[in-house]
C-alpha cells in the first residue's frame, strides 16, 4: 500500500508539470498564428511580359482581342507583377 502512494505523490506532480509546459508551449509557439509568417507573392522574372496598360483585360469574343494577353500563362504573371491589375473581362 505504501508503493501506490508514493507513486501517486510522484505522479500528480510530475502529471501537472508536463500539462503546464504543454501549454507553454502550445501557446508561444509561432505555428499557425498570422502575424508571425508573411506570405508574400515571389515575381516571376520574364522579359516577355510586360503590365497591361488598362486595369482591366479584354477577353471578350471579338475581333479586337489581343490573343497573348488571354493565355493563362500570362494572366498568372500578371496577377502576381502587376499591382495596378483588377481582372479580366469575359
């Protein structure tokens, strides 16, 4: 009987010190807040693409549509380099 008692007077100690500095660690920890990591869009160098000049690209069926500026490859360029860049029209 003296065994589980020791072993009890032991335990909850310890059991208490482990939670404590779990939370410690839950809490400071940087994983998943915000504030802490910024992603920020990388730009993909390319000598082919420059920004529009309008805001907004004409994609509209026609016979004024600029073929380049519709390819996704470069919509994908342009969302990420070009600030001044709203959208597309379809």
């Amino acid at each position: 009987m003296a065994k589980k008692s020791i072993n009890k007077i032991f335990l909850f100690p310890l059991t208490l010190a482990v939670i404590f500095f779990a939370s410690m660690i839950i809490i400071f920890s940087p994983v998943g807040k915000k504030n802490i990591i910024k992603i920020t869009p990388t730009l993909i160098p390319s000598s082919d693409y420059i920004c529009p000049k309008n805001e907004w690209i004409n994609c509209m069926p026609g016979p004024d549509i600029v073929e380049g500026e519709c390819q996704q490859d470069y919509l994908n360029w342009v969302k990420i380099n070009c600030p001044k860049f709203k959208g597309v029209a379809y």
